[in-house]
C-alpha cells in the first residue's frame, strides 16, 4: 500500500504545476580521501538536535552528497565509509534558504575511533550574488520591537528601507514599489491579494511567537524565486521538537510611561496588552510533532489627529457669502491654534482607537518513512478597529470615525521526498484568504478637498472576500558536481467585491478664495457597485544548475518564465475603455479586459568565488538577471471599477458648478469619466546586477561590501486623457466632449544605484551585531513600480517628470545589538557565584536597534485653473523655480521649512518649469533598547522580566511639510500666497507602534519551559 501511495504522489508531481520552497535549508558537500580523491557511497547522515529526526544521503561518483528540504534549526552530521575514520561534525546551524557546504577528508582507519570536527561559523555566501539577509529566531525574540511585529525588522537587511511607519505597506527593496514585494509562509502565498501587503496593521497575522526565523531576499535572487518583481519575504514558522517546550507572555504599555507627542497638548490615552502562549513537543517520538500558538492584542488609544481647519472668522464669511456652503463649512472641526494662513487653524486632537486582534496557529510535522516527511499548518488572525476619520466631525460634534475588520487564515499541507539520494521533491498546496469589510459614520456623503485646508473625507464602505490557491512543488536532482533544480507555480485569485457600497463623490476647491465664492473646480462621481468577481491565474517555471566549477568557484544559471492569465469577471461584467485598441474609446461587450504579456522570459546568472590566497575567508561573487511581475492585482480591475456610473463635471465644461449640484446634473451623460486601461499593456521588467566582496573578520563574524544596479521598464504609469489639444482647441476623442478620464498604460522607467555596506556577528558568541549601510540614488519618471504612479503634470510629455524617486532615500542605516552580559555562574565574572549572587547579577541581557534615514523627496504643487493651461487638466501642476532663491530659509524650522519666495506662478498657457520631486522632508533617526533579566526556577523553567524604550532619546520625530501652494491676484497677474506653505503641523507618525514615535516603554513578564 505504501509502495502504491508512494507511486501515485510521484505520478502527481510529474503532473503537478508547481515552484520552488525556499523556506528550507540545503546541505551539500565534497568527500575526498587524504590523497583529494572522491569517495563514491559514503553514508552521511544528518540529525536534528531539536527532534532527534534523521536524514540520509550517499555521495555520487564525484564524491558529492545533497541533503535537501532540511528544515531550519540545529544539526549535527556523520560521515561514514568501509576503511575510514567516521567524521563527525559538531552542532552547527541551518537558516532559511541557505545552502551550506560541509567538506570532509576521509583517512584510512587503524582503529575504530571517530573524528571530531569543529564547525566553524561561517555565514558567508558561497553559493549565489543574492542581495538579502536572515533574520533569526533571537532577533525577533530579543530585539525591541514597537508593536512586535515582523515587518519592523524586515528594513534592517541589505536592499531594503522603511519609507515611513516600519508597516507592510512601507518596506520597499532596492527602490521599487511595495506592491511589487512578494511575502510567503512556509514557502505558499501570504500576501494581501488584493494588495502585496495587507491593507491593515495586522499585528498577528503571522505573529513573531510562532516565526522560526524569516528571510528577506531583496535583489539578484536566482531564478527559483519570482511571481512578483521586488523583495521576496519568506516566513518559516516553528515546530515542535523530541521535548516539550511552552512558554506564556504579557506585554504591557500605558500612556503614564511615554512622553508627549510632538505638536501635541496633553498625553494622549493608551493602554495596550499583548498576551498569548505556545506549546510544541512529540505526539509520537522522533516520529509526529505539534506546535500550537496563541496570541491577543488589545488597545484602547485616543490617536492623535492633524490638519489645517477653517477659522471661526471664515467659516462666518464662508456662510454669509455661500449659504449652500453651511453643512460643509460646520463639518470641520472647529479648534485650533493660528497659523501663517489668517483663514486656517492648526488643530491637533485625539479620536478613539480601539484595537481588538485574536490570532492562533496549529501545525504538525510527521516523519511518514525514512524517505517522506509530511507537515500541515493553519493559522487565523481576526483583527477589528475603529479609527478617527481625519477633522470632519459627527453631528454630536464628535470626529468621525472609521470602522475596519480583516480576517485572514492561511493553510498549508507539504509533501516531501526522497526518490532517491540524488532526487528530491517537495509538493504543497496553500490557501490564504482575507476578509475585509470597512464603513464608518460619516456625516457629508461626499469628498471636499480645499487647498488650504485639509480634506473632507466620506470613509470607504467596503465588503471584500479575496482567495489564494496555490500548489507549488520543487525538484532537486544531483549529477556529478551539478545541482539541477525546477519546478512550477500555479496560483489561483478569486476576488469578490462590492466596491464601494455607496457612491463615491468628490468635490475639489482651487483655494480658499474659490471656496468662499462656491466656485467649484471638478465634481467627481463614482456610482455604488454590486459584488463582481474578479479571477486569474498565475503560472511560473524554472529551471536551474549550480555547479562547483572548482572546489573554490561556483557557477548558477537559471531560466525563469512567469505568464499572468487575464483578469476577468467570473460572469463577464466589465465595461472595458481603451483609446488605443476600442473604436469610440468604448470596447465591445465581452471584450477581453487586456491581453497577456507572453513574453517573460527571465534569465540569472551568478558566479561566486573563494580565492585561495586569502584562506577562504574572502567570497567575491557577481552576477544579476531579469525579473517581472504584474504588480497590484486589484488594479487590473478597471473594467470592473467602470460598471457603475461614473462621471466627472468641471468648472470648464460646466460654468457656475457650485452647491447643490442639481442644476448641473444634466451635463454629466455628457461628462462620463471612466478609468481607460491599455490593453497591451506588459508586465513590469526589471533588471538587477550585483558586485558583492564578502570577507570573514573573525569566528562568527563578517563583512560585506555590494554594489547593486537596477533599471526598470513598462512600469504602471497613470494619465490623464482627453485633455484639450492646444492646437485645435478641442478634445481628441469626440465621444467625451466634457471630460478627461484617466487612462492606465505601463511607459514607466527608473533607474537605481547603491552602495551597501554590512558587519554581521552571530549570536552564538552570546553578542550578536548586524549594521548594515546604503548610499542610493533612485531616478523615475513618476512610475515607482507596481501600480504606484503619479499623474504628469504635461501629459504628453512623461519625461520631463523624470527626477528623484518618491522614496529615494539616499542614506539609509541600520543597526541592532544583543549581548547577553557575561556575568555569573558559567561566565567570565563571578562564574563561581552562589546561587543568591548569581540570582542577582546573572541572566542579564541588553539589546538594542537604531535607524538613521535621510529625508524623503517631496513635489512641490500649485493649484491653478484648467483654463490656465494648455490642455486645461490641472493636475498635480508645479510652479515655476526662482534662479538664484533658496529653496530652504535661512533659519529652517518646523513653522517654515521650505521658502515660498522660490517660487513664482507660471504665465497662462504655460506648464512651470520646477523640477519634480525638488525639495526634502526632515530625515529621522532613533534609537529603541532593550534590558532583560531571566532567573532560572529549574533547569527547564525560567521566568523573565524586560523594559523596553522605544525612541530612548524622545527625539522629535517631524512630520513632512506643505508643499501645497495657492495664488492670489487675477489673470496674468498672479503671485504665490504664502500661507502655510512649508508648515510641518503633524508628527511623523499618530499612531502608538512602528517607527517615529515618541519615547514610550513597554514592560514584559514571560514564562519559558
């Protein structure tokens, strides 16, 4: 029966579409007698030290073996032949997608002892020109985290930077778009579906408790890793061993401990309780396992809220002048300090922020034979907040709130087995799923943007159901000193949606004085939608060959293909628009939503090489390749987004807009705006290369030095059509005489350089160092990747947006520290002490984590009429640059960060001539730390007691300014007004985890058995 299941799973991966696991470790190695000849047959064997489990290979011709699928954790190995000495090695460790070579020289046996070796630590890479980095079990138990969740370390590995809060949504790889990251659980998809990330803080999701360790690959990745163009995050979660191991915990934080935030009267309220428990060991000994975990959060906060609202004097103007205006003017919040604006209030204040989060996860690990090895894995997070919804108030004159829940379980079944000792193949099928829903108690059932003053915002309602199904398999085969791997993908998205449930509209002011006069600039509408379902499917292939070209050089090639299926509705809905392939701009019903991009064909190449001169202690690798991906998912729905009515009225087409709407209404059949989409569109290509020294200071310790280059094309680039043509003053497609409507298509570039350095020190000397460095520089033309772009300012002209990247951050450091301090019994001082000495100064750690990051770019904007400009769309509009004038005052400062008087109106009929992306926000920089005792109660009980301080030095950590800019005056005559341009009125960060905080501490108490 064994034989029979045996046959027919290996009948299924022959069928079965599938990709390579990367979540395991690989051992591999040459045997060699003293005379450096191969030894064919020697049995080497494998052990866990946490499960006892045993795994067994036999070297081939070439005196090569292969260990493949190893889970992460400890290990211990044997060598054995006829003839020879047994080698043993001592206990050395396996991470996450490592492959690690250990060597062995046989002699011939006199007499039946055993070898022992000493394995030196070595995490150097010797196998690929990867740009990444391990993050280990002990950095994420030990290190502070503020908030505990593991997207707060993924900023901390080469290539990667943390553009704002250290959320999901804000870690970014060599320069690209979130959207572009590709995030894994137990090597099946784990990412937000509709987005890459999730569209909420989820702490728990996948918590830190139940991680066994992660890996952040960032760039030059070889070819068995793909399905999305950036950063590649692989998340192993923990198992049980041959001993029961469990542990219980409480983190506390309360506002009496934290300082006050900046811009902020008073401390705001906060209580935040973080609790949960594991259990793992042996069902069955060295044979089936478990590993259970739980875990809960609860926060009750009065986030902080910011903007600029109008003052008393001008809402009364307001009203006197606009009396259509009064809902509108009394939803701001009306509170506040003056500003440079005389019409604008500062206001800082606080809304409610409840947080209530449950997460639990299950998995058992099985050893079926010598030969197969099963695991299975659930795990769930259901997660509910409710959130102050910017400065519009209620009725009762209480800020309005916005109420989100997501819940989000991911499952996994793995088969892996051994053919043979040079066949291997690992086969899973995955589920992930996240269930959204969002409302909130909105008072206005619009949108109002005033420039000047911050946005009225009608909070999204939402119901989403989003579905992953993956089945994924890996096969390694060994030939002489090649290592042949391939595989394939295939993941299923089902997306259904009702989205928005009620209308969407929103009504754009120029500026103050326009909003006193009720003079509207545009009206947009987006009609309510049914649930649609969106559906697609996404295959990948591989094919790789690591060979040892020599014992100290070693060459991988790979081949990748990543094909897309189209996007569609599962019952043909959609209204598809696109100038470039439709007739009248409006396609066909039952059009094709777009057409696939068959094309990705995506070589890789690395070579990396150990001199013999400097001892093995120095790996010079290069290498780089093509990588492509389709970026957001959820965007490709336009035709879907395009069902309802949608139509946008502005004050060019329709003169006199203003409130109430309806007397103009009967222009919107001729204003319809749909979101246009480039049927032949392509997937986004990008193309890295890497130079990499690496060099090995000491046991256990090490440097490295890379360069990484990185282009990019057929970006996501957003457009703005239909505008009017200057030469014949009308618009180019008849059919929407009224209106411009955004169009889709993928023209984008960026270019990207950087230098990184890193020193890294492994935690088994009991102090454990990572720093890491980047220099870069990132250049696009507004497209990021993804489905992140800005609009043109000239839409006809995409490169002359070509500036400084959104997020080119040009330095960027990182650094952590644990030292478990070497005092009392067993260490360097007082390691004779009694046991009341040594209750009192052993079981003392410290750890630390800090950032340094420049500031951000920022565009500086200009509100200006349509009829000012030649195509008469406004958006995004920049002014023009004074020569010779400062960007910066003289005497910077958070009420005047930026110089207005660089800046001038630009003469009608012309675009401004101010580069994008021209000035900076205020960089940042903090420092969070860590103190732990843990007294042992018996030999495997143990309690602990830690403080962290996040931000120890209660830095101020500055928000960006505005960058937003009015005029005053009238025609030809127009001059900027300064108002409150360059005010910086928010911190850098309103919410009580992640980065940019002020100094708050957290206390612990843990249980570990």
């Amino acid at each position: 029966m064994r034989n029979l299941a045996i046959t027919g799973f290996s009948f299924l991966i022959c069928l079965s579409p599938a990709m390579a696991q990367t979540d395991r470790a690989t051992l591999t190695g040459t045997v060699t007698d003293a005379q450096g000849s191969s030894v064919r047959g020697a049995v080497v064997t494998v052990t866990s030290v946490a499960s006892g489990l045993t795994y067994r290979s036999v070297t081939n011709s070439a005196g090569v073996y292969l260990i493949n699928s190893l889970p992460v954790g400890d290990y211990k190995e044997t060598i054995v032949e006829s003839g020879f000495h047994p080698v043993q090695f001592s206990s050395f460790a396996l991470q996450i997608g490592e492959t690690r070579e250990m060597n062995a020289k046989l002699t011939v046996a006199a007499e039946d002892t055993v070898i022992q070796v000493s394995t030196e630590e070595d995490d150097l890479n010797r196998v690929s020109t990867e740009i990444g980095g391990v993050v280990q079990g002990a950095q994420l138990n030990e290190l502070p985290m503020n908030g505990r969740s593991f997207e707060r370390l993924e900023a901390t590995v080469p290539g990667a930077i943390d553009a704002a809060g250290s959320t999901q949504d804000q870690i970014r790889f060599v320069g690209l778009s979130q959207e572009d990251n590709g995030f894994h659980m137990d090597g099946v998809d784990a990412s937000g579906i509709n987005h890459q990330f999730e569209k909420l803080d989820m702490r728990l999701q996948i918590p830190v408790e139940a991680i066994s360790e992660f890996k952040a690959s960032s760039a030059a990745y070889s070819a068995d890793q793909g399905g999305s163009a950036g950063g590649q995050i692989e998340i192993v979660t923990k198992s049980g061993g041959d001993r029961f191991h469990g542990s219980a915990w409480e983190y506390l934080r309360n506002d009496v401990f934290d300082a006050r935030p900046w811009n902020y009267k008073g401390l705001p309220k906060l209580r935040l309780n973080n609790f949960g428990a594991n259990l793992g060991g042996p069902i069955v000994k060295k044979k089936l396992f478990f590993f259970a975990n739980w875990e809960a959060y609860r926060q009750v906060l009065a986030a902080q809220v910011t903007g600029l609202v109008p003052t008393p004097a001008y809402r009364t103007a307001v009203i006197a002048k606009s009396p259509a205006l009064a809902t509108i003017i009394n939803s701001y919040i009306n509170a506040g300090t003056p500003t440079n604006d005389p019409n604008a209030l500062s206001f800082t204040g606080a809304g409610t922020n409840p947080v209530q989060e449950d997460a639990g996860m299950v998995r058992l690990d099985y050893k079926l034979s010598s030969r197969t090895n099963i695991f299975g894995r659930y795990s769930t997070d259901h997660f509910r907040t409710t959130a102050p919804n910017g400065i519009e108030i209620t009725p009762t004159g209480q800020l309005s709130s916005l109420f989100n829940t997501l819940t989000a379980p991911n499952a996994i079944i793995d088969v892996s087995h051994n053919f043979t000792s040079e066949l291997f193949t690992d086969f899973r099928i995955g589920y992930n799923r996240d269930e959204f829903s969002e409302g909130g108690d909105q008072t206005l059932p619009y949108n109002v943007a005033v420039t000047g003053f911050g946005t009225l915002t009608t909070p999204p309602t939402d119901d989403r159901y989003d579905t992953a199904y993956s089945v994924v398999d890996d096969t390694t085969f060994v030939k002489g000193n090649n290592v042949f791997k391939g595989g394939l993908r295939v993941r299923r998205i089902q997306e259904n949606k009702n989205t928005p449930k009620i209308p969407v509209i929103t009504a754009t002011y120029l500026n103050e004085n326009n909003f006193q006069q009720n003079l509207m600039d545009s009206y947009a509408f987006q009609g309510a939608s049914a649930m649609t379902g969106q559906r697609q499917t996404e295959y990948g292939a591989y094919f790789m060959d690591t060979i040892k070209l020599k014992q100290n050089l070693i060459l991988t090639a790979g081949l990748r293909y990543d094909f897309w299926s189209v996007d569609h509705d599962v019952l043909g809905r959609g209204v598809v628009v696109d100038p470039a392939t439709c007739a009248n701009i409006l396609c066909p019903a039952g059009s094709a939503w777009y057409f696939p991009d068959r094309n990705n064909l995506a070589p890789r190449l690395s070579v990396s090489w150990s001199p013999a001169v400097f001892h093995n202690k120095t790996v010079i690798s290069g290498g780089g390749g093509i990588y492509y991906g389709q970026g957001q998912f959820g965007h490709l729905g336009a035709a879907v987004g395009n069902i309802p009515q949608r139509f946008t009225l502005a004050q060019t087409t329709t003169p006199g807009l203003s409130f109430p709407l309806d007397p103009f209404l009967g222009n919107a059949a001729f204003s319809v705006s749909p979101t246009a989409q480039d049927r032949n569109r392509k997937d986004a290509q990008i193309s890295e290369w890497t130079l990499t020294v690496q060099q090995q200071l000491a046991k256990g310790t090490s440097m490295t030095a890379s360069y990484i280059g990185s282009v990019g094309s057929s970006l996501w680039s957003n457009l703005v059509a239909n505008g009017i043509n200057p030469s014949t003053g009308k618009r180019p497609y008849a059919s929407y005489t009224n209106s411009t409507f955004t169009w889709d298509r993928t023209q984008g570039t960026r270019a990207y350089n950087a230098f990184e350095l890193g020193v890294h020190r492994d935690y088994r000397t009991g102090l454990l160092i990572s720093a890491n460095y980047q220099l870069a520089h990132s250049i696009d033309d507004g497209s990021v990747g993804g489905a992140e772009a800005i609009s043109p300012q000239n839409q006809s002209c995409i490169r002359c947006e070509r500036a400084n990247s959104q997020f080119d951050m040009r330095h960027y450091l990182t650094a952590s520290a644990i030292w478990q301090l070497p005092i009392g019994r067993g260490h360097a001082v007082l390691g004779n002490a009694g046991s009341f000495v040594n209750a009192l100064v052993g079981g003392w750690q410290m750890a630390g984590i800090g950032s340094v990051r420049g500031g951000l770019p920022l565009n500086v904007t200009l509100s200006r009429s349509a009829t000012a400009l030649p195509d008469q769309i406004n958006s995004n509009q920049r002014p023009n640059r004074v020569q010779g004038v400062p960007l910066y005052p003289a005497n910077r400062s958070t009420k005047q960060w930026l110089n207005p008087a660089a800046f001038a109106v630009p003469a009608n009929g012309t675009w401004g001539n101010a580069g994008r992306n021209l000035v900076r926000g205020p960089g940042h920089w903090q420092a969070d730390m860590a103190l732990q005792k843990t007294v042992k109660l018996r030999e495997t009980l143990s309690t602990s007691f830690r403080v962290e301080a996040f931000n120890v030095f209660n830095v101020a950590q500055y928000g960006s300014p505005v960058v937003a800019l009015t005029s005053t005056g009238s025609g030809n005559n127009l001059q900027i007004a300064p108002a409150n341009f360059g005010l910086i009125n928010s911190a850098f960060s309103t919410v009580p985890t992640g980065s940019g905080t002020p100094r708050q501490l957290e206390l612990s108490l843990r249980i570990d058995y």
